[in-house]
C-alpha cells in the first residue's frame, strides 16, 4: 500500500496528498484508470517505468506530468521502481506550470522540458537528502516558488475550485444549466475557465467523477453492476459499460476478474488515490 502524506498549508488548496509507492512485482500493461486529478510524478529509484496512453509509449523521466485522462492508458514497471506522486486537484496545475493546460491533458510530460535547470537543480538536491520527509519539502518548496510567482491566477482559481467541488459533489447527473444558475455565472464563462486551467470540459470532469466513483465500488464491493450503473447515474448498464470502456478500453466485468487475480490492495497500490 502506498504511503501518503498531508501536503503544508499553503499548498493545501491546490495538492490533495503526497504519495510513496515501490512496486513489490513486474507490472506489464497494467490499467491506469483516470483519477479526475493531475500527477507531478517523480521517480526516485532505478528500475523501468512507463506509461502507455491511447497506444503511445512514454518512459518515465525523473519529473513528470500525467495529465487529465480520458483515453485508455496503461503502465509498465520493473519491480522495486518506487515513485513519489503528487496529487494535484484538477485545477491546480494551471498555477504552477506555464504550458497551455490543454497540453497536458491525455499526456505524460517530461517537466525537464518545460523547468528545465529548476528541476535538475531541485535533482541533485533531492539525491542529497535520504528521508522520504525532506525530499517532500523540498518539492513543497518548488511548488511555493511557483504559486508565489502567479499570484493573479489565484483569484480565478478561488472561483474554479468552487465549481469544481460542486460538480464533484453532485449525487446525481450533471447539468450545466443549473450550475450556471446556481453560481450566478454564464455557461459559456464557465466553459471557457474549464477549458483554459482544467484543460476539460465541466462535462468530462463529472464523466471522469462519476467513472470513479462506480469504480471504487466495483474494487471495494460485490454489488451487481447494474445497481452500480444506476446509483451512480448512469441511464442503464449498456450506457454504463460504454461510458466504462471509453475511460479504460475494458469493461467492468472485466476490471473485476483483474481484481480477482491481482487482488485489491495490488490495484488500489498501482492507482493511486482509489
């Protein structure tokens, strides 16, 4: 299982956690389902890792972005490949890189190409410092760096993460309509802040949601299917698996047969945040 930690306060409103994980086996083609979050990865061992979306293949970098994913997407790693990831809420990243959001999504980015002498100089530091703890503040410390040089940003992200919690608290279908009448705000100003710092639509964050949240019940429990589809807002089982299939190019009958022979806490090790 993998170890997590709180990120600090500051970076509280833009990091969900902090995790560690070490590969205890081979993994080959191993699914990687969309979390609704953005992952700063970094690698902090030898060994191999990569990562496969929609049939392109990506080694793993010492830094790296995996963006919003909405394709299928897959992941290789040699056994002992320890990892430490930060979890970024879904529109946090815009406030710490200065690409295009968009060029992030359905993609893992070399973040040497985009910081590059910051990133090898915070490497070198990072080999120097043997406790998992330390290295954490030392990425928390380029994170703060970053935030504290596009404090303009900060307002627009206030009014995005509202509506982000608010598409992600919504029990039952999302209706852009009402959000635009609930925040007092346009749909098409909606749309376009979506589209320029979370790199989605407001649709295909509560696709990606709701995928989620059918899927820790698949992992977690023995429910049928079918009342998985309807408690979570799918029309019907057939909506349902086509919407499953197009977030990881399988069904759940068969993320649960996976389930049975790696067994849960081997998933939930590999997707991280479940």
């Amino acid at each position: 299982m993998p170890l997590q930690y709180t990120p600090c306060d500051i970076l509280k409103p833009f990091i969900r956690n902090y995790s560690v994980i070490t590969i205890d086996k081979d993994i080959k083609n191993e699914i990687f389902y969309p979390s609704g979050y953005v992952d700063f990865i970094v690698k902090m061992s030898a060994g191999n890792a990569a990562t496969i979306i929609d049939g392109q293949y990506r080694d793993t970098p010492p830094f790296e972005l995996l963006g919003h994913l909405t394709v299928p997407t897959r992941l290789n790693a040699t056994k002992g490949t320890t990892i430490l990831i930060a979890r970024m809420y879904p529109y946090a990243c815009s406030i710490f890189f200065p690409n295009p959001i968009t060029d992030f999504t359905n993609s893992a980015t070399n973040l040497l190409d985009v910081y590059a002498k910051d990133l090898r100089d915070l490497n070198e530091v990072m080999l120097s410092k043997i406790s998992i703890v330390q290295q954490i503040d030392l990425i928390e410390s380029f994170f703060i760096e970053k935030l504290k040089k596009h404090e303009k940003k900060r307002q627009k992200i206030q009014q995005l993460s509202l509506i982000c919690q608010h598409i992600l608290t919504t029990g039952e279908g999302f209706d852009l309509n009402q959000l635009s009448s609930t925040l007092g705000l346009s749909k098409r100003h909606i749309q376009k802040q979506f589209f320029e710092m979370v790199g989605l639509t407001p649709g295909t964050l509560y696709a990606s949601y709701r995928f989620n949240r059918s899927l820790r019940q698949i992992l977690t429990t023995d429910v049928s299917l079918t009342s998985i589809a309807y408690e979570c807002g799918y029309y019907d089982q057939a909506h349902f698996i086509k919407e499953f299939r197009k977030f990881t190019g399988i069904t759940p009958f068969q993320v649960r047969r996976t389930l049975i022979k790696n067994g849960a806490d081997f998933q939930k090790a590999v997707n991280i945040g479940l």
